[in-house]
C-alpha cells in the first residue's frame, strides 16, 4: 500500500529578541498632570531640571524622608487659593510620593478639593524635597 504525504512548510521570519534586564523599580525623568475642576484646567510639570536644588532620597528604607509629610502639607496648603480664590474651603483629599530622575529624587503630590465639590478632579499641587511647589498652568 503506497501513500501520499503532502508536507506544507510555512516560512514566517521574527525579528530577533534581544533580552533586557531592569535592575530596580521604572524610572520616570519627568511627571505632567492635567486636571479638570470646576469647569477650570490647570497642569503642571515636573523635570530633571527642576530637581536640582531638592536633595536626593536613596535609601528609603533606612533613611528619613528629607521633607516630611508634615512640611509638604504645610507648604502645599495655600497654593490652591492663589489658583482658584473662589473656593472658600479646600479639604485635603490625599498626598502621595512619587520618585522622579536617575538620582533618587523624590517629590510629594498634595491633592486638595473644594468642599462639597462631587464631581471632577482634585486640584494637585507636587512639592519638592527642596520645599518648593511647583507652580500650576491653566489650561483652558
């Protein structure tokens, strides 16, 4: 008994994958955020450039913060009134710390909210390390 085989070859080419390892967390060399409140958009922007006065943080698991949680709020409590005078009472909605560049830089983004306020984004305001805000753009 004589068979037939039919053999199909399918040709498909891949590009070569070279392997890459990261050592340590991602590392961001600058932030941006755009927000949306009360019918106003603000956005800031934070580089390399703009952490070279803030100290550097390269053990947090051993070292202290070089800005403490209490500062950052301290410092960042009276940027949301020079952006939207309007508002009479803003609550403090969370605070968050974010690395930032090669240099184990670090910043704190305050978030703040207009009481009462349901709807739309908070109003962030980043801090340095330095104790410096950075200031907010409008969008409109």
């Amino acid at each position: 008994m004589l068979g037939v085989v039919i053999v199909t070859v399918i040709g498909c080419s891949r590009a070569v994958l070279t392997p890459q390892v990261q050592v340590g967390p991602a590392i961001t060399t600058s932030t941006s955020t755009y927000m949306h409140l009360l019918e106003q958009g603000w956005e800031y922007s934070v580089s390399e450039s703009d952490l070279a006065d803030s100290p550097a943080w390269p053990d947090p698991f051993r070292d202290a913060v070089p800005l403490s949680v209490a500062q950052a709020l301290s410092i960042s409590r009276g940027e949301p009134v020079k952006y939207m005078p309007n508002v009479d009472t803003w609550d403090l909605a969370g605070i968050k710390l974010e690395p930032i560049g090669y240099e184990s830089k670090w910043l704190y983004v305050v978030s703040w909210r207009p009481r009462g306020l349901k709807e739309g984004d908070n109003l962030d305001i980043p801090v340095l390390m330095s104790g410096r805000a950075i200031q907010l753009v409008r969008n409109p």
